[in-house]
C-alpha cells in the first residue's frame, strides 16, 4: 500500500528545470534550434533502421556491417532485395511478445517485494523516488529483484523439465521480433505523448516546448502513470528490456550449442559479464530511482522506444555475433576480458555506492578509511529559496568527476573484447555508450554548473578532469 504521490511545495526544483519554471511553471517554453530538430526528425525516421541494420547484417551477411554497403554499391544488391531476404511480421512472434509483456506486467504490478525481508542489505518494497521539479514525491513498488528471479527460475525450469519451448526461441525469431518490439515502442511513446495533452498525471510537471517533434522524442510529462503503481518510466526501462537481456543472452547460448554441440568461452564471458550489470541494476532499482533518468528526463520516445527496441537489440549484439562466430579466446585473453570487466563493475559499483553512501549521511561516514572531503554548494530553487548541498571530493570522487561512467566504459570494453578482434560490429557497444556517456557528463555538467554557480568552478578547480585523470 501507500499513497502515489504526496504533493509538496517545490523546495528542490533545479538547474534547467528551475530556471524555466520560472518564467510558466510547468510550461516550459524552451526553444528548439534548427540544428536540434534536424538531428530529432533523423533519429525518429531512421533510429528502426539502424537497429534493422546491424540484425539483417548477421542474419544475412555474416555480421559484417561493411559487406551490404559494398554491394549495394557495386550493384551486387539492393535495397530491396535485402528487404526482400528479411522474415517480417509474423503472428507466432506477436502472440510471444505479447505473452512476455504481459507477464512482466503481470508482475510489476502483482508481486509484493518480499526480497528485502530475506536478504540482508537488499533495499526493495515501497520507495520514495526524487522530489520532482514541481516539488512531488512519487512512490514506487520496488520488485524488480523478485520478478527477474521468477522470470529466469521459470526460464531454467522450462528449458530442464517443462519444455514447453525451445530456448532458442528468442533467436530464432528475432527479426519478426524486432517488428513487434518497434509497434510497442511507437505505440507507447504516441501514448505517452497524447496522454500528456489530454489527462496528464501531473501537469505540473509537463515540459512543452514550442516543438511537436521534439516534445514527442524527449517527452512532456514526468512520470506518466496509469492508476496508482503502473508508472512508465520504472516499468519500460527496466522490465521488457533488461529483465530480457539475460534471457537473450541465454537464448544465444542455447542457439550455440544447437549449432556447435558446444559453448564457447567467450559466450560464457558475455553472458557472466552482462548477468552482472543486470543483476546489480535489479539489486540496486531503489538506488536507480535516484539516478538522471528518472530524476531528470522526461518519458517520450527517448525512452519510451529506447527501452522496447534499441536497448534489447543493440545491447545484446555481443551475444549474437558469438552464434554466428563462435570465437574460442585463449587463456589469457579470455582472463584479460575477465579482469577488466571486473575491475570495470567494481569501479561503477564502488563509485555509486561512494556518492550514495556520503550523500545519505550527509558526509559522517568513512570514504578509503577517512572522512571525505568535499565542498560546500549552495542553490536556489524555483521559489527563491536557498539550499546547502555537498560535493564529494575524495575517494573515486577525487579521481574524475564521473568516474562512475569511466568503470561502466571498462565493462562495456570487456563485453566487446569478449568477441575478439575478428569484426567491428560487436564494438558498436562501446562506440555508443562512449557517446552516451560523454553527452551525458556533458549535459550534467551544464546542469550542475547552472545549478551550483562559482561553487561548481570550485568544485572544478579541486576535480579537473572528467573521465580520465590528465586526459580528459
Ligand atoms: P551520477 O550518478 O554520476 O549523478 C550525477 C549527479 O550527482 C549530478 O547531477 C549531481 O547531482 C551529483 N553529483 C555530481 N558530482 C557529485 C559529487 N562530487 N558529489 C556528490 N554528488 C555529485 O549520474 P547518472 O545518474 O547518469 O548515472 C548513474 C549510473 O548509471 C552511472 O554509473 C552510469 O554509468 C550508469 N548509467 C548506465 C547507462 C546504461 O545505459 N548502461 C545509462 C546511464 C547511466 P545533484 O544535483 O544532486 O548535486
């Protein structure tokens, strides 16, 4: 139980959100350059076609992303033969999407957390999320931890007792798959965007610009919820997408042996490598409430699309190469992947916790064994009102100022390491989450500094770098 959301006076309205609320609250009237809506009506109409792109690549060349363009030029092929050759739509894909959705629906919205009474040091149940730019505090059913558990139990028990299906049955219909993953991600995102004109759950909340394609990417409201618990952010960015992750990573594997009669190492690798960051992300989703998104962007296309189609696709590509390349690594390689990805997740992970652990006790705790230092920030919020808050300079903190991103980078790094150095196409992830991130630090930076003022620029001064220490 527990009410959805407690409204409140904003006391904690910042940055971006602060200064536009300023001027009308709740309609922010931001303006979109020429050069922005360029680059949001390309990503719109051709983001499907990427993801199409680097899936017909495997399923027809070999997941060589070079071939089709060399022979779409030299006259070799063309695009519609390539369209030709693709499997579309099919019914028995849907009805399996629509099986899996539900059953993640089902339960996000039925299964009480009752982890956190069993395992020690694990937070779960209801939990308040940041207080948002209008100054609520929504609360959320914490059970992600619970339905991946079932989720993978059920998973093993299928593919060792039951046999109600084959495992490999994400593989193999992957591509009519991709069609059904895109009309939930479209049809969610329109959603979305209708529902934030026409009964919004917070309108205060909203965040319109002067641009209908833009407010459709980046989205209007918040936090868009249906009734008291389904709330859109929480369930699409982690459900469909990453509690299927492990279960697409297995469905390779299982596609490895039925085509080699066995498992090669570097499958092993990705598939531990992953099932950790899925794991630690499930772990820590009453953490993950706190993080930019869900405390800063808005739910639209971004992340609405994002998390149906480009997250399951795109992230799980290390594993799909690997069945149509079963790479054997030795030894040491397969032992240099291994470190580095541990070495990156205990370097994210510690970060995190770092930040965490000193924000929550206000600085009375012990970083590296010592009291943390830090500098003293003060901001003012939408109502005029000043806030003190703290900006942690040691530990990893006192490395780079996002060295967090730096330890994900390194296991992101390591999954793509994993496929060897045959090919380009299972180096996409490190590629995109090197752009992620760096716009992501780019984008909190402008926002901390709009944020704090000079006391950024001492924070700056004390942290100069931002990934790597004396290079950038
Ligand atoms: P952070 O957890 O780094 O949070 C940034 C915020 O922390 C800032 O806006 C500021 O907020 C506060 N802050 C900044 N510097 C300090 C400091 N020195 N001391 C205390 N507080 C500080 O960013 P994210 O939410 O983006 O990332 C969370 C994690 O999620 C990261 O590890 C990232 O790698 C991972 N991630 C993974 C993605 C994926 O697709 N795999 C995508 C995105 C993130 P305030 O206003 O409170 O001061």
């Amino acid at each position: 139980g527990g009410s959805r959301s407690t409204r409140r006076k904003s006391t904690h309205a910042q940055g971006e959100h602060a200064n536009s609320m300023q001027k009308d609250p709740g309609k922010a009237g931001t303006e979109v350059d020429w050069f922005s809506l360029i680059g949001v009506i390309s990503l719109l109409c051709f983001a499907p076609f990427i993801v199409f792109y680097f899936v017909m690549a495997c399923d027809q060349y070999q997941c060589s992303i070079s071939q089709p363009l060399f022979e779409l030029y030299s006259g070799e092929t063309t695009l519609l033969s390539i369209w030709a050759r693709s499997p579309s739509f099919t019914w028995s894909a849907a009805k399996i999407y629509a099986i899996w959705v539900g059953f993640q629906v089902f339960l996000y919205m039925c299964i009480p957390d009752v982890t956190n009474k069993f395992i020690p040091g694990y937070v779960g149940g209801v939990q308040d999320g940041a207080r948002t730019p209008a100054g609520l505090i929504n609360k959320y059913e914490i059970n992600g931890l619970q339905c991946w558990l079932i989720t993978h139990a059920l998973w093993f028990a299928n593919a060792h007792y039951f046999h109600w299906f084959s495992p490999t049955i994400i593989f193999d219909n992957w591509i009519p798959l991709m069609w059904c993953t895109n009309i939930l991600g479209y049809a969610v995102s329109t959603f979305a965007f209708i529902k934030a004109y026409f009964f919004p759950t917070n309108s205060e909340d909203c965040k319109f610009t002067g641009n209908i394609f833009y407010n459709y990417m980046m989205g209007i409201e918040f936090n868009p919820r249906i009734g008291k618990w389904f709330d859109f952010k929480l369930f699409f960015n982690g459900r469909p997408g990453i509690v299927a992750w492990t279960l697409i990573n297995l469905s390779y594997m299982a596609k490895q042996q039925e085509l080699y009669g066995h498992i090669t190492n570097s499958m092993i690798l990705v598939n531990v490598l992953q099932a950790i960051y899925v794991l630690d992300f499930f772990w820590n989703e009453a953490w993950y409430l706190k993080t930019i998104d869900i405390c800063h962007d808005h739910f639209g296309w971004y992340l609405g699309w994002g998390d149906c189609v480009w997250l399951p696709y795109l992230y799980t590509l290390q594993g799909l190469y690997l069945v149509y390349h079963p790479v054997q690594l030795s030894d040491a390689h397969a032992l240099a992947v291994l470190l580095l990805g541990l070495v990156g997740y205990y370097i994210f992970r510690s970060t995190n916790h770092q930040k965490d652990l000193f924000r929550r006790t206000e600085g009375s705790c012990s970083i590296w064994g010592h009291k943390p230092t830090y500098i003293e920030c003060s901001y003012q919020s939408a109502d005029g009102g000043i806030h003190h808050s703290k900006l942690l300079t040691s530990g990893f903190w006192g490395v780079a100022r996002h060295f967090n991103y730096t330890g994900d980078l390194m296991g992101s790094l390591a999954y793509c390491a994993a496929c060897g150095f045959g090919h380009i196409l299972p180096y996409f992830y490190i590629v995109y989450m090197t752009i992620l991130l760096v716009h992501r630090c780019v984008r909190d930076e402008h926002r901390c500094s709009s944020k704090y003022g000079k006391d950024w620029k001492r924070y700056t001064d004390a942290v100069p770098y931002r990934l790597i220490p004396g290079m950038f």
